[in-house]
C-alpha cells in the first residue's frame, strides 16, 4: 500500500473536519479489513503436491488396503517407519 503523506489539511468549518475524521475512520477501517482478507487469503490458499500411492495416509481409512500395505501406513503414521 501506498503511505506516502500529504500536506496536513485545515478544515475551513467543524463540519468539514467533522466529515474529514469520519472519512478517515472509514479509509482506517477499510485499509484494516483488506489487511485482514489478506492474511485468511494467505492462510486458506495451500500449495496442492502430489503424493505418491505408497505415501497416501488417507488411504489406510479410505481404502482396502493389503495386509502389508495397512501395516506399512499405520506404521507410518505411528512414526514406526523410517523413510530415506
């Protein structure tokens, strides 16, 4: 965002200032909320990868798996299996 900063502005009347700071309090408020929708934005997008079959964890409660394969995953989730 651009922060540079203008000349301080006098207010001719109290309802000209009066309008000045309740225009402020909106740009503040919006400027807030942006920042804001930019941080759940950032935490909301992920960065999709590809999983190899023999890695997929899921699997194991979404699949019917082989013996070896089952063993393999729960094992892997238990933190038994050590990968190179």
């Amino acid at each position: 965002m651009n922060t540079q900063r203008s000349k301080p502005m006098l207010a001719r009347s109290t309802c000209e200032a009066e309008t000045i700071a309740e225009v402020i309090r909106k740009i503040q408020w919006l400027r807030n909320f942006v920042q804001e929708i930019t941080l759940i934005m950032k935490i909301l997008v992920t960065e999709y990868q590809w999983i190899p079959s023999k890695n997929r964890l899921a699997d194991v409660r979404t699949r019917a798996l082989d013996r070896i394969k089952f063993k393999y995953l729960t094992d892997k989730i238990m933190g038994s299996v050590n990968e190179q």
